[in-house]
C-alpha cells in the first residue's frame, strides 16, 4: 500500500493496519487527499480495495494500473463513483 500510495502522488498523514488471525488483514492509509484502504481475503484470494481521493489531479485508470501490477492481480473489477 505505501508503494502503491507513492506511485500514485499521495500524501500519506497516517497508517494502520491489523492482521487477523489465522488470516486475512486490514490496512488504511489516511491522506491529506482523502484514505486508501484494503481489506484482504486470502481463503478467497482476494482483496478489496477503496480509494477516495479528492485531488483534482487524481487519474483513477492509473491508481487502478498502479494497483493491479503491484499486487500481480489475475483479475480485477472496478467501480469509479464521481463525487
């Protein structure tokens, strides 16, 4: 998430994150821009991501690039809200 949080222009102000036993963990990264987080789901193989970002010059098709190559993902589903 930091990588991913550099690679895309933020400014990361705080972190938190939580791993859950046996598995699984939670990871929010609050930006001067908005927050990033990620909740993972390993017995599913999957992880679900929120990026809210109210930078005008926020480009969500290069976060989501951005995304997808840093966690190798196979496949990937996206929703853009604009607010």
């Amino acid at each position: 998430m930091n990588r991913i949080a550099e690679k895309c222009g933020f400014h990361v102000v705080a972190r938190a994150f939580h791993q859950f036993e046996p598995h699984g963990a939670t990871g929010v990264l609050v930006l001067a821009e908005s927050h990033f987080s990620a909740h993972t789901y390993p017995e599913l193989n999957r992880i679900y991501l929120d990026v809210f970002c109210c930078s005008p010059h926020f480009n969500p098709e290069k976060c989501m690039s951005i995304i997808e190559e840093e966690f190798a993902a196979d496949s990937s589903k996206w929703q853009v809200i604009s607010r």
